[in-house]
C-alpha cells in the first residue's frame, strides 16, 4: 500500500468545481419534467381488441394526440407491438400495472433511416426500433409501467459486435429531438441498446430502472451529441456499457448533469466512447453508485465490470472539463481508463481527422472494494498525450493479480486495438497495481489510495513520459 499526496491543486480544478457547481444549478431549472395535460386518447379507442397486435391502434392514438397535444394511455394490461413513430406533443403513458411488449417479429419493426447521416448509420447500421422519434419537440414517455423488448436470442439472434447489428432493434431511438422527458419506467430485454438519444436538447432522464440482460450489446442509456441533460434517481443494470456517451452524430455533448444513479455492468460502467467524432465538454457525475455485477443473470457475460470509468478518444473530438466526484465503486477489473489514440472511424468520404485531445479530467471522493485485479492505467500517445488529468481523495481495496507479473516494456503502444479497457489482457494485468500511466502531461495525485487485498508483487505505480 502507497499513496500518493500533493499539497496544491492545479487552478483548472478550482475553476472546474465552481463552473459545475453554477451548471448543475442551471440544468435543474432549465431541464424541466412535463406538466401539462391535454386530452387522452387510448388505443382501445382506436380498434384495439386484448390479444391482437396493438401497433396500429397505438399510432392511430399518437396521431390523434399529435393534432391537440394530449396524452396516449396505455392503462389495461399488456400491449403487443412492433415500432411506434413519436410525434411533437405527444406524451406516451404505459400506466402501472400494464405494459408495452415489443413484437417477437422482426417484420413488425421497419428500417428508419435518419435524414441527417451519421457515422452511426453508416459504421453500424442500426434502424430499427420500438419506438423511434426524429426531429420531434415536447415529447414524453412516462407512466410507472413496464416496457419490455423481450429481445432474447431466441427472439432476435445475432453475435456480439462493436459494428452494426442488423435484426436486434434498439428499444428506444430519439434523433434530433427538442424537450425530451422519459420518467418512471422500468424498461427491460432489448435486443441491443435499450435507449439512444442523438443530437437531443434538452433531455431528463429521471425514475427509470433499467434491466437490460437478455442479448449481445445491451447498453443501458447512450447519450450522443445531446445539450442539456440530466440524468437523475436512475437505476441501471446492463450486460454492456451502463452508461455511454458518444459522438457518432458530429454534435458536441455538453451540459450534463448525472446524479443520484446506479450503474451496473458486466463492460463499463461509465463510459465515453468508442465513436468520439463530436466534441464532450461540461459533464459532471456525482452521488452515484458504480461498477460490475453480483453475478450475471443472462449467462452470456461475466458478472465483474471491465471498468468502472473508461473515457476512450479515438475518433478525433475534444474531451475536456468533466467533473466526478462522491462515486461508490465495486467490482470493477479497471477501476479507471483513460485512452487517448488515432482509429480515426467517421462516415465515407470524411477526412480522418487525427489524434483528438483527452484534458481536464478532475476524479474526486470516490471510494471502491472488490476491484482489479487488472489495475487502471491511462494512455496518451507518443505524438498526443493526455493532459490535466486529477484524482482526489481516491480509496480502493484491490484484489491482487495472479498473472505473471509483466514489465511497462512489454506492452507496445496497441495502436489500432479495440479500446477498452481488456485491451492489455493477452499481454497480462497491468505492469502497476494502482496506477499505470503512459503519455501523460499534468497528472495530479492527491491522497490516491489502492489497498491490496493480499500480497501483491507489482509495483504501486508506475509514469513512463508523463509529467507531473
């Protein structure tokens, strides 16, 4: 056991916590839930009879809601149905006790191309879903009910894959949207991502548990190029990455207030990446409960989280000012993972845009047990280093590593590997126990802490070209 303790704190992070202090402030009374009313309208009103598929009937109510701004109401036990086309104005209530059931049949869900092409679209190639919304404003999802997409290998199979995924439809897909509310609901077994919000404004994500263990590539929210979010009193089980920020959509992310949250996963808990093609600034975590999984209830996974917190630059794009602080860690095989590298991924015809830039990354009061044994390691580039990057007040007990033990030099710079934080693991755990840091320019360590549980024969650190 060693910690390391620094006596000053660099000025960004002062002026970090105070600027995230002022932007949480802001986000709470910007980022409003919807209140209003406006007439209901319920399937059974539009022709549907218990027992048949109720897509039809559902539109019909969400066309109906579009034309006075009013409600659709799903309040009498089970609706079965492929995708729903939201419309502006529209609230969708699945009532408590009822539920909406995604079609086990792949025909009932048709290919939604976006308008505006994404890297998204043409590197992954995923167009359908439960309920899809583009270019809509002052929409709503809500109600205490149950949406399940009982998207079981059975229903929709597939292989696991970091490219497209053709025959699995998300759950939820919103594109380009304004006033986004999604409250108090459970949503369970997508067939892929359970929900994506891409280039959305104004966004609150509140009261949702998410239970997303019944196929390959189960993210549980992915929030891409969105402004303005918050994300709060969530909690969020996945078979991958719990939540994920991207920028596959070429808009920056920005504005972000998560809190109060549970994110468990057998990948990342956190995450930003893969696709980093927009821009993440402004991000501030705080007040949750991070990491792997007390045992994996798909079979298809592992229980442990590959990384508690992984931030993955490798599209170009500028990650800068996220603040994250008062964080509960448990099993997670990497506690931290930063990455900064040159993939280069956009959409045909784009120029590759070069190593983008990973800074200003400020990791405090975050306590974890049951973690490693991999280590947390953090790695720039010969060419493009990481820079100001802080940790305070970190806490973490540790399991030892049972691999040989490997020195720095043993692993290249693993250009072009996939990158997660697995990405080291044909080599071996890595060369550090506590912190493994490669190409790094203003790293801050104040009361950083890894505890061994049991005897440990790597190193506590080690800083191969980085500066303090």
């Amino acid at each position: 056991m060693e910690t390391i303790r620094e006596g000053k704190e660099p000025s960004w992070c002062r002026e970090l916590k105070t600027n995230m202090a002022r932007m949480a402030q802001e986000l709470i009374k910007v980022v409003r839930e919807r209140t209003d009313g406006g007439p209901i309208f319920t399937p059974e009103e539009f022709g549907y009879q218990p027992g048949e598929t109720a897509t039809e009937a559902i539109q019909g109510a969400i066309e109906a809601a579009a034309e006075q701004g009013g409600i659709v109401r799903l309040g009498n036990g089970d609706y079965v149905s492929g995708t729903l086309v939201m419309r502006s104005g529209v609230c969708l209530e699945v009532r408590a006790g009822s539920r909406l059931l995604g079609s086990t049949d792949l025909r009932d869900y048709p290919e939604h191309h976006a308008a505006r092409l994404t890297v998204q679209d043409t590197s992954m190639g995923m167009h359908q879903s439960l309920l899809f919304a583009e270019g809509c404003e002052n929409i709503c999802l809500r109600g205490g009910g149950v949406i399940d997409g009982r998207g079981s290998p059975a229903h929709f199979p597939g292989e696991e894959t970091a490219q497209g995924t053709p025959g699995r439809p998300f759950l939820i897909r919103m594109i380009d949207c304004r006033n986004v509310h999604i409250a108090d609901l459970t949503m369970k077994d997508a067939a892929c991502w359970m929900q994506n919000y891409l280039n959305c404004e104004n966004l609150l994500l509140e009261g949702l548990t998410v239970r997303n263990h019944a196929n390959y590539n189960n993210d549980g929210m992915d929030i891409d190029g969105c402004r303005n979010v918050v994300i709060r009193n969530c909690r969020v089980s996945s078979g991958d990455d719990a939540l994920c920020f991207k920028g596959a959509g070429q808009r920056e992310l920005s504005r972000v207030l998560v809190e109060d949250c549970d994110f468990y996963s057998a990948c990342n808990a956190v995450k930003v990446g893969t696709d980093t093609q927009g821009d993440f600034r402004q991000v501030y975590i705080r007040r949750c409960r991070i990491g792997g999984l007390a045992e994996d209830p798909s079979g298809l996974k592992h229980a442990c989280a590959d990384s508690g917190i992984s931030l993955e630059m490798v599209d170009g794009g500028t990650l800068e000012n996220f603040l994250i602080e008062d964080i509960h860690m448990i099993r997670a095989w990497s506690p931290f993972f930063l990455r900064l590298e040159n993939r280069g991924r956009v959409k045909p015809g784009d120029p590759a845009p070069g190593p983008g830039t990973l800074r200003r990354v400020l990791f405090s009061d975050i306590r974890g047990r049951e973690t490693g044994p991999r280590g947390s390691y953090l790695l720039g580039i010969p060419e493009k280093p990481i820079e100001d990057i802080a940790f305070r007040r970190v806490l973490l007990r540790q399991e030892t590593s049972r691999r040989p033990v490997r020195k720095e030099k043993d692993f290249d710079e693993m250009r072009g590997v996939y990158p997660d934080a697995h990405m080291i693991d044909p080599v071996g755990d890595a060369p550090a126990y506590a912190l493994w840091a490669r190409h790094v320019r203003g790293l801050s360590l104040d009361g950083y802490e890894v505890i061994p549980e049991g005897k440990e024969r790597r190193p506590a650190y080690i800083f191969t070209d980085t500066e303090f």
